[in-house]
C-alpha cells in the first residue's frame, strides 16, 4: 500500500512539471554488477559449505558403522554364549539383511571351519585381524581386499584385534 501511494505522488510530480520519464529511484532496480556480485559471494560461500557438510555426512556415516559393528559383536557374543559356537553368517543372529550406511551388507566370516589364513583379513605384516571372526563393512567405495594395505581396503569400516579395535582400516 506505502509503495502504491508513493507512485502515485511520483507520477503527478512527473506529468507537473512535464517530465514523463521514470527516475532510478522511483523503479528502484539492482544493477547488472550488483547482481553478479551476490552470485560470486553466494558461489564463494556455497564451493566453502558444500565440501565441509559432505566431511560431516561422511564422519556421520562411519561412526553409524562403527555402532553397528559394534552391535553386531554384542550379538555374536550373546550367541556364542548360548550355544558354544560362533554363528555360520549374520543371518543366524537376525542380522542378514543389515546394510551399512552406504547400503552394502555387512561381510562376516566365521574361522570355526576355516584351514589356514587365506580368507582372513589381514594387516600389513600379513597378519590375521582377529582369531575368531572377521566382520566389516566394506566402507564407501563398497570394495574390499584381504590385506589392509589394498587401496580398495582402506576405506573399510572393521574390527580386529578380537573386537578390541573397530574403525576405519586406514587408522589401524
């Protein structure tokens, strides 16, 4: 209502004194530079904001992987506890269909029946993780090798030293 009755006085102060042409002030507009200047800030703040919010969905991600890792240990602990022995996959503890927070399953393997070393996870001496189980998720790259040094391991969210450790292969 203030904006219409100010055009109004505008317009009869205009055909007075007989000028027809509207004045800067009355259309009250940004100019060309004006606007590119806000984009470039918006841009800047924007390239600055965007990397650091997807570190903090990341970091969110691995610690969910990390609590469910370690979840999943409690479980297999209640379960071994009750029958004295170690479950054949996650599916034996109700935990089959579980997905890491980048939507892969969980990778179990249980050394009950295993002869040697081949398929367990090892560290960069080539030593086996744990001397029980593995369990991991296979982290972001949704990819993983045996050796912890392997570049497609290093991503991985696991547990070694018999549950003593969980978290990201590259900080053990």
């Amino acid at each position: 209502m203030y904006f219409k009755h100010k055009a109004r006085r505008a317009l009869r102060y205009c055909l007075k004194k007989g000028r027809l042409t509207l004045s800067k002030k009355l259309l009250g507009g940004f100019t060309l530079i004006e606007l590119m200047v806000v984009i470039a800030i918006l841009g800047t703040i924007t390239g600055i904001a965007i990397p650091a919010y997807q570190s903090y969905i990341e970091k969110a991600r691995i610690a969910k992987a990390i609590a469910e890792i370690s979840t999943i240990q409690g479980e297999i602990a209640a379960y071994s506890t009750e029958r004295q022995e170690l479950p054949d996959t996650l599916g034996d503890i109700g935990r089959g269909n579980l997905l890491d927070p980048w939507d892969n399953k969980y990778q179990y393997l249980s050394f009950a029946d295993i002869t040697g070393k081949g398929k367990m996870r090892k560290d960069r001496f080539m030593v086996p993780l744990n001397t029980d189980y593995d369990l991991c998720s296979m982290g972001k790259d949704g990819k993983t090798k045996i050796p912890l040094t392997a570049k497609d391991s290093h991503d991985d969210v696991i547990r070694a030293n018999d549950g003593r450790f969980i978290g990201l292969a590259s900080e053990y």
